[in-house]
C-alpha cells in the first residue's frame, strides 16, 4: 500500500513476543501516534531532581527510532506556581524548572530534524491567581477602576452575589472558578481575552509547534455545549490561519454522543473518554471477552465523528494523566495487557501513549501518584526524577526500559511492534470503516476499505480457540500479532482462521 513516509530509522531487529523480525519506523503525516509527556517525571539532563526539556531532547532517539511514535504531546511547560502547571501565569514563557525558551526551540529543532511534530497544551478556560491579568483586575475592581484602560477586569467574571462555581475574593466580591480557588476562569466573550488567546496561539506557532491540546473544553462555559462549540469553532479558526496544518486535540471528558457534537466545532480530534480508563469500553469488553460489543460501539461511534466532521479523525488513548494508569488494569495478566495496547493502537484515529505506560508504569490515587518518574533503568539511576509533591504511591515495576528491551516478551518490545504495525498501515485510521458482523461475540472485526485496499482488524478478546464464522478465502494474514503464548498457532487455511487466545490479526486481499 502507499504510504506517506515523514521519517525513516535504521532497521531494527526486535526480538518480540513473536519470532523475530524487523521493525521499520514510518512515520505517515495522518496516522502517527502521540507520546504524552509529563516533563517534570520524564527524564533529568542536569540531575537535580526534576525533569527538563532538555531531558526530553536526550530521549529523542528512543521515542523516534526505538519506540516509534511520531509527535509529542507536552502538558503545560510554561511559569506555573503549582507542580501540575495548568494554572498559567505568563503565556509566552517556559517555566523555569523545565528550562528556557532557547531550551524549547532546541527541542523542536532536534524533534523536526526527526520528522516528529510537537504540540503542547493550551490551557485558556483559566489562569493562575498569581497571574498578572488577575492581580491587575482584582486591585482595580477593589480600587472602583475597573474603567481604566488595560484593567483587565473583563478578563475575568465577577460577581457581588454568590453563584455557582464562583468563590469569595474579598470586598464584597466573588470571582468564577469552576476547578480551584487558585484558578480564577476567563472570560471567553471579551473580545480582548480572545485577541490575547490569537497572539498566544500564533507566539507558540511561529516557535514551531504542531498543534495544541485543549484542556477542559467543555467548562469553557461551564457545560453549555452550543457556546463551547461557538468558541472552539472561532478557536480551529485562529489556529489555522496562522498554520492550517496545525492538529488540534480537545479534552471533552465525557459520553459519545456529547463528544459528537462537540466535533461540530470542526476541531481535528476530540479524545475518546467512553474507550479509555480502567472502567471504559476497551478494558470492561476485555474482561467480559465481549470483543464484537467493541467493534459495534467503535463502529458506531466513528459514524457519528464523521456525520458530524468529515474530516476529523478520532484520538485513542488507554490512560492519562488524570487516570490510574494502565499498568495495573490488568495487572500479572500479560496477555490481556497486551490485547489492551493491540486494540487501542490499531483502532481508527490517532493512538496516545501516556509516557510510561509502553512499561506497565503504576500509579493510582491523587494526582501526583499519576504522574510518578519515567524507570529508564532498575539498576542506574542516571536521569530519574524525584516524584511529585503529594505523590504517595509506592511504584511496583521492577523493570525499567533498558531491561525490558533487552527481555523479547516484554511489554515494551509489544508496543514496538504494536506501533510499528500502526505506523505502516494508514489504511486502518484514513479509510472508511465499518463493523463485520459475526456469530462469534468475542471477536472484534472491522474492515477498513479504500477505492483500490481493504484490510481487516480481527482481536479474539477470550480464552478461547475460535473457528470464525466467515468466510476468508480472498484475504491472507498481513501481521499476526502475539499477544499471548499461543498466538503463533493461529492460522488461515481453506478461508477458515483458527484464532487463539487473546491474538491480533490484520488481513489484506490476497
């Protein structure tokens, strides 16, 4: 098939759960899969403890061209008095423990040399107390001055009665802020709030950005999704003027059909929350070996993202960094973890990994214990961060990333080949999509078919040797993806496969 190769590293030969084979690293400008990075736990380049951009800028090598994926996703990195950051306080800086604005611009230099595009989180439902447009309008609306130019007491919503999701300032004011007390919402219809988001978006463009990640898109007015939508539309805009290119992601936490219309915006992906997490649709039809459920509810929900964008493509992601991580969804079932990483990766849309999670990285709780070091190396400490403030989750992973590629059955070298297999196949995320109805509930089977290619995405999500009930005479196996012990055994003969437990297969017309 015809591939739009971005990039292209030296063969790799992976010894994986299956026999050996060579990986090559593609990379194609609309299937690429996404990296999320939480700087400060990732890698430490000047070993005091935190983790930096330039951290980042070391581990180039082993995101590109060992693990595969082809864009990063950087939560907040600009000044920010908390350790999560998306409470911003300027907007045109990084901040200071992750490093410099010429620290940055290196970073997306050496990633562009790659090939690898970088998107960054956009956080403009709120700001920091401690930023400066908040003190100016607090000490003016005190003052009776609100009237002066630049008093930046329309950036905000105030109030001199209580109201929901608004707190006490002082004065006999209240201020809107819907997350924390230290997170005071903007005002999204001041027609100067917006002029300043424009100057932000193309300040970060023009540094050499891809895209952006939009946090809490549907509390820009708090749940009214017709005017969330008006903003992210106006948003899309803006962004795309400047780089019509740019991919934009939003954070729409909640059900499918709610998502759907938020893709009337037009905004490039929206992550799909009713997939993800330890009590979403990927991990519960595992668990109840339900794999057809799965495929008529990705199905089904493909239908909508394209009835309500054409062009918009869905985001697929297993965890983040408001979830407990993956590691322990499934935990001492290595095939089951690694069923999870083959139908997330192999869905259509745009595959994100929560750094860490290609390890079976732990954390569950607070936020903090969400966030805990990247293990680079059980043995050598070189790099590890401390953990976050407030983290109190005893990690239990045993091997870091040195010992797990060195260990063919790791979960690490899965997601090498996992990713791999998403990079070479764009088919499965650009062409259209549609659920194979089958006798058997357990397997997951979607055909994705161009004009001129066809392939099909088959998972057995039991314990269970499976006969299909359909007839493949006109397909072969194109990649047989070991996800457990016996999955090698799995065959195509006289149009009849024979799947074993917990296996992947992609089929191409013969």
């Amino acid at each position: 098939m015809k591939k739009l190769l971005l990039g292209f590293a030296v063969l790799v030969l992976l010894a994986s759960c299956t026999s050996p084979t060579k990986i090559t690293t593609v990379h194609s400008t609309k299937n690429l899969a996404y990296y999320e990075i939480f700087v400060s736990s990732f890698y430490d380049s000047d070993a005091n403890g935190s983790g930096d951009l330039n951290g980042i800028t070391e581990k180039l090598d082993y995101l590109y061209s060992t693990l595969g994926v082809g864009g990063i996703w950087l939560m907040p990195i600009m000044p920010s008095p908390s350790y999560h950051k998306y409470d911003v306080v300027d907007y045109y800086n990084i901040d200071s423990s992750y490093g410099s604005l010429a620290d940055f611009e290196n970073l997306v230099s050496k990633a562009a040399e790659l090939k690898m595009e970088i998107i960054i989180d956009l956080v403009v439902n709120h700001t920091s107390i401690q930023n400066p447009w908040f003190i100016s309008a607090r000490d003016h609306l005190f003052a009776g001055t609100c009237g002066q130019a630049e008093s930046y007491c329309d950036y905000y919503n105030f109030s001199t009665v209580p109201k929901a999701g608004y707190r006490v300032l002082g004065n006999g004011f209240y201020y809107e802020s819907l997350f924390s007390a230290d997170m005071p919402d903007l005002n999204l219809d001041t027609p100067a709030v917006r002029d300043e988001i424009s100057k932000i978006v193309k300040f970060w463009l023009v540094k050499g950005v891809k895209g952006f990640r939009l946090d809490a898109v549907t509390s820009y007015y708090n749940g009214n999704t017709t005017k969330n939508v008006e903003f992210l539309s106006w948003l899309k805009q803006t962004v795309k003027a400047t780089s019509p290119n740019a991919y934009i992601v939003g954070e729409a936490w909640t059900d499918s059909v709610t998502i759907s219309d938020y893709y009337k915006s037009g905004i490039d992906s929206f992550f799909d929350f009713p997939s993800a997490k330890e009590d979403g649709q990927i991990v519960n039809n595992i668990r109840y070996q339900t794999g057809q459920a799965f495929a008529s509810f990705t199905a089904a929900n493909l239908a909508r993202i394209k009835a309500a964008s054409p062009e918009s493509i869905n985001a697929i992601f297993l965890s983040n960094h408001d979830n407990a991580r993956s590691g322990a969804y499934f935990s001492g079932q290595i095939e089951k973890q690694k069923l999870m990483a083959s139908v997330y990766m192999l869905m259509p849309g745009r595959s994100f990994i929560y750094y860490g999670e290609e390890i079976g990285l732990k954390g569950s709780g607070v936020d903090p214990n969400k966030r805990l070091p990247m293990i680079w190396d059980s043995k050598d400490n070189t790099g590890l961060t401390t953990a976050p403030i407030g983290a109190t989750y005893v990690q239990k992973l045993d091997q870091g990333v040195k010992q797990q590629l060195a260990d063919k059955n790791s979960l690490l070298n899965h997601y090498r080949r996992i990713i791999s297999i998403k990079n070479n196949y764009d088919l499965i995320t650009m062409a259209d999509s549609e659920l194979i109805k089958l006798s058997n509930p357990e397997i997951y089977a979607m055909r994705h078919k161009s004009s001129t290619e066809e392939l099909i995405v088959l998972h057995n999500f039991s314990d269970k040797i499976i006969n299909i009930d359909y007839d493949f005479s006109a397909y072969k196996i194109l990649e047989k993806i070991n996800n457990s012990d016996t999955s090698s055994k799995t065959k195509l003969s006289n149009g009849v496969i024979t799947i074993y437990p917990y296996t992947s297969l992609v089929l191409g017309l013969k």
